[in-house]
C-alpha cells in the first residue's frame, strides 16, 4: 500500500476531486483566457479547509502534514485540474511558511510565546495580518526572490532594504513573480547590507504601499491561469514589524523552505505525467487506424507501458523523499534528485503524450496541449535542473 493511501488521505482525495469537479472544470478554459483565477475560488477552497491543508490549526490552517499537500496537489491534476492553477491558487504555499515557522506555528505546535504585558511579538502579528486571512481565502500572497539579474543565485540579490528608524526602505526589483498581479502582499527578499553581500531578510510588504508598483503581466507559454508580475520598489517605507523572523535570517529561510516548494514542483510533474499516460491510454483505445485501434499495436502499447512505468517510478520517489522531509530528516540532495527525476519523467511523458494525439494533441481543446505548455516550467521555477544537479554534485562530495 502506498503511503499516501490511509483512510483519510483517500476522504482527502475524494474532496480535492469533487472541488475540482466542480468548481474548476467549467471554468478552467475561461481563467486561461482571463490570465488569472477568480478570487472567489480562494474563498471557496478555504471554506472546505483545503486552503489550509498542510498548515497548523493554530495559524488558521487544517492541519496536515507535507504528505497530505501532496495528496491534493496529486489529485487536482488527475482529475483534471493544472499545475497553472495550483500555481494561482496556492500561491501561499510558498509565500506564507516562512511567517509561521518564524512564529513557531510549524508541526501543529502552538506560536512561541507572547511578550509579558499582553504585547504581541512581530511573528505572531504577521501570522494574525497575513496568514490567517490567507487560509481564510480573503488575502493573495505572493513570494518574490527572482530579480532580473538572476534567479539561482539567490544570494546575489540586489533588491535593498536600508534601516531607517523603525522603518526599513526598499529599493529594487522583482520579476516573474507568481500572483503577483493579484497579490495583496508579497513576502520579499531583500538584503539588509551591501547589494549582493548575502545577509538576506524576508520583509512582508503590503500593495499599496507608496513606491511599490506591480508593473505589466507578463505573458507566458504556459501556466496561462496563473498571473505573473514584475514588481518594482522606490523607496518603499516598510515597518521593521514586517520583518520576518531576524535581520539577516532570510537566506537560511528560504533554503528551509525550498524542500516543500521542490517536492510540490516534483509532484506536479508525476501527477502531470500521471493525467497524460490515462489521457493517451483513453485516445489509444478510442483513435483508429489503418481499421484497428491505435492501442491495439504493440509499438504503441509498449510506448504506453514505459511512460507508465517512468510516472510510477517518479511518483514512488517522490513520496518516499517526502516521508523524510516530514520525518524531519535533513535530505537535501534527495529533493533534488526526487524533483529532476520527475520532471524528466514528466517533460518525456508529455512530449510523447502529445505524440500519439496526432493532429489534435496541438489543439487547444486538447488538455495534453495544456499540459505539455505547463510541464515546460516544472524544470525551471524552484531552482532549475541544473542547479538541482549542483546540489546533488555537492551531496555526492564532489
Ligand atoms: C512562470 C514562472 C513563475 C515563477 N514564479 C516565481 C515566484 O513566484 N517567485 C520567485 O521568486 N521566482 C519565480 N520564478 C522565477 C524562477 O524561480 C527562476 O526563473 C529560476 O529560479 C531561474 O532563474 P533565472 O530565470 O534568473 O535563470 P538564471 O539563473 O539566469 O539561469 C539561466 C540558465 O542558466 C543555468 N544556470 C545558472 N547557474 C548555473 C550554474 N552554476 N551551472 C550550470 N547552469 C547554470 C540555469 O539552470 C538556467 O538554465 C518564476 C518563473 C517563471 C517562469
């Protein structure tokens, strides 16, 4: 039995499908066209808790562990969901677990304590202005580290907040930012010494705040459901009570918080592959040529056999890597290993999904079609293929 499939994982399962059913199908063609995923759909996915799957009760989440994520990242794309939109729609995924952590929510555990006197410590006031209105659907949040002069090297970023008071001010900027046009805050990275020194801080700042602009929405081959900005700060005054944990921890944090984002990229890939192996089985069985069904060749049926077989491998790597994270165990090189393997799955599966459409497969009423434009990420965004290689080079000492 595989590790995902206890009883409620399986209830788990049942309410992500019958969410996607019904409250994505229908309009999933209309979002791709708008470029973005209505803000009704956050709502509603928080009133049956699936918004806060994989966050502590005590910061307004469900509860639930790294593997049940996965679970409703798995199930949104085999029933027919996207990668796009669980990109659009959870984008709190990663721009919210810096927040609680720093308030010591992870793990289900209770907010470290508050200061004597009723005086409420800056992580727990950001886990109250942000967090909670998030998984509660009415706040969008959004993460942004990429600049234009780089994405993998994190600790190159350029983007400066300058103290100032008990204010910080921003200058820098953003780019390729997930929610970014719709985000209502953006967890930012910014370097709170020299420009490219690496002492990096995590700073919450609010749309709206004078100086920071949401530039154009970027256009993009795929992930169409999913807006994407660039974003620009002038002299963008930030209470230092926006800070995120301390002055100088923003490197170390969101190295922590790669693993999650990595093994969700990882599992969009599987799933990915996963939905286009049941989506060419279907065709083959249905298409005809030469007067007998496609699937009734060896050649295709052995193409099926081993896109199959590449989906499962990926899929049984992928979990066993995430019951380690969630175990606690200290396995970097691993995720990075589980996130190639299954985008390399992924990237052939499609490719070869699309094949056996034929004609139709470059359709766009084709869903291979969609999902072919949307894998083409998966190798890219929360560190490329080739900077998990680094990290897989440097777990194996070289
Ligand atoms: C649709 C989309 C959504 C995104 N969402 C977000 C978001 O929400 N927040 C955010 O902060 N960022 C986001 N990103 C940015 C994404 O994380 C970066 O694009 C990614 O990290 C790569 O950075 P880069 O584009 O600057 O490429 P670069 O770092 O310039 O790399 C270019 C190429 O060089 C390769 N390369 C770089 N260094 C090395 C090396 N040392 N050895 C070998 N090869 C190397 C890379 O693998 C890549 O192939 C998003 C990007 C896209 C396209």
């Amino acid at each position: 039995m595989s590790i995902v499939d206890t009883p409620e994982r399986r209830q788990l399962r049942e309410l992500t499908r019958a969410f996607v059913t019904r409250e994505v199908l229908p309009h999933l063609a209309e979002w791709e066209r708008a470029g973005e995923v209505p803000r009704e759909l956050h709502a509603t996915a928080a009133k049956i808790g699936l918004l806060g799957i994989g966050f502590p009760e005590s910061v307004g989440g469900s509860g639930g562990d790294l593997l049940d994520s996965i679970v409703v990242t798995e199930e949104i794309i085999r029933s027919g969901g996207s990668s796009g939109l669980i990109a659009a729609l959870f984008t709190h995924g990663i721009a919210l677990p810096h927040m609680v952590a720093a308030a010591g929510g992870q793990s289900g555990g209770l907010l470290r304590g508050r200061l004597g006197g009723g005086q409420v410590r800056g992580d727990d006031d950001l886990v109250d202005r942000y967090v909670r209105p998030t998984l509660a659907g009415t706040m969008i949040g959004a993460l942004a580290i990429t600049e234009p002069d780089g994405g993998s090297d994190v600790a190159a970023i350029r983007t400066t907040a300058r103290r100032e008071g008990d204010h910080y001010v921003v200058n820098g900027s953003k780019t390729y930012i997930t929610s970014g046009v719709r985000a209502d805050f953006v967890t930012t990275a910014v370097c709170t010494d020299f420009p490219g020194s690496g002492e990096l801080s995590l700073l919450v700042i609010d749309k709206g705040t004078p100086g920071f602009t949401v530039g154009r929405r970027l256009e993009k081959l795929g992930w169409h459901c999913s807006d994407t900005a660039e974003l620009s700060f002038v002299d963008v005054r930030v209470p230092l009570t926006n800070r995120i944990g301390e002055e100088n921890t923003g490197f170390l944090a969101i190295m922590q918080h790669f693993a999650a984002e990595r093994l969700s990229l990882a599992t969009q890939a599987y799933a990915t592959a996963q939905r286009c192996v049941e989506l060419a089985t279907r065709w083959c069985r249905d298409r005809a040529t030469f007067g007998r069904p496609l699937a009734s060749r060896q050649l295709v049926r052995h193409r099926l056999a081993e896109m199959h077989t590449r989906a499962e491998a990926a899929r049984a790597y992928v979990h066993e890597v995430a019951a380690r994270v969630a175990a606690g165990e200290p396995v970097v090189t691993e995720v990075a290993m589980a996130k190639n393997v299954a985008v390399a799955a992924c990237d052939q599966v499609v490719d070869q999904a699309l094949q056996l459409h034929g004609g139709f497969g470059y359709l766009r009423d084709a869903e291979v079609e969609r999902h072919y434009r949307d894998a083409r990420i998966l190798g890219i965004g929360g560190g490329t293929t080739e900077i998990m290689n680094e990290i897989i080079a440097k777990g194996m000492g070289l």
